[in-house]
C-alpha cells in the first residue's frame, strides 16, 4: 500500500505550486483525498489517475473526432496509431531530413552491387 501513497510535497511539485495550502484546496475541489500520517500528509495514487483519465477524456472529446479510439490507441501505447488518429504534423523539413538520412554505407552499396551483378 506504502507504493501507492503520493504526498503533499511531491503534488506541490506536480501541480507547480508554491505553497501547501493550494494543494489542500485543488485537491478538496477535484474531490481527491488527503489523509495525514504522522507529520505527512498523503494522498492514493488511484484517485490521481482516475482525475488524470477524467481530464484526458473530456478533452479528446472536445477536440478530436475519434475520441475513443484515441483514447484506446494511448491506452495501449500504440504510437503509430495514435498519431495517425491526431493527424500529428510532420513538417516539410523534417520529411527531407529524414529522406536524406538513407544514405547507404560503402560496404551496403558494394553488397548491393553484387547482388546486381549475379
């Protein structure tokens, strides 16, 4: 269970606050738990992924076609998949860099030669 525990100071950190009481109060508005320990105050994990999920949800939605299967492609880390369903961008630049990065070693050319000529 320990595992499973975040605590304040490290939402501190994830949220980009400066003080503790602006964590008590966005975690009191999205209905996420902190309980103390000792001098520690904490928080389950689970409660932080199933915001993040909730978050993640409502924006697809808003802003692309196919939301679940977006949701479905990042779920399964399937990159290709999830890049062609945003429809990421590659710039004109980047394809002619990675077009002109094929470039064949001496010893592949040489190979290919004799493959011709057999």
């Amino acid at each position: 269970m320990k595992e499973k525990l975040v605590d304040i100071q490290t939402l501190l950190e994830w949220l980009g606050y400066e003080d503790v009481r602006s964590v008590r109060v966005w975690c009191k508005k999205n209905k996420i738990p902190l309980f103390d320990v000792g001098k520690r105050t904490y928080t389950v994990a689970d409660f932080l992924d199933i915001f993040l999920e909730k978050e993640l949800k409502l924006f697809v939605e808003a802003n692309y076609e196919h939301p679940a299967s977006i949701l479905e492609a990042i779920n399964n880390d399937d990159k290709t998949t999830f890049s062609t369903l945003v429809e990421a961008p590659v710039t004109d630049k980047v394809k002619k860099v990675f077009k002109n990065n094929k470039t064949m070693s001496k010893q592949a050319q040489d190979f290919l030669s004799q493959i011709k000529t057999a």
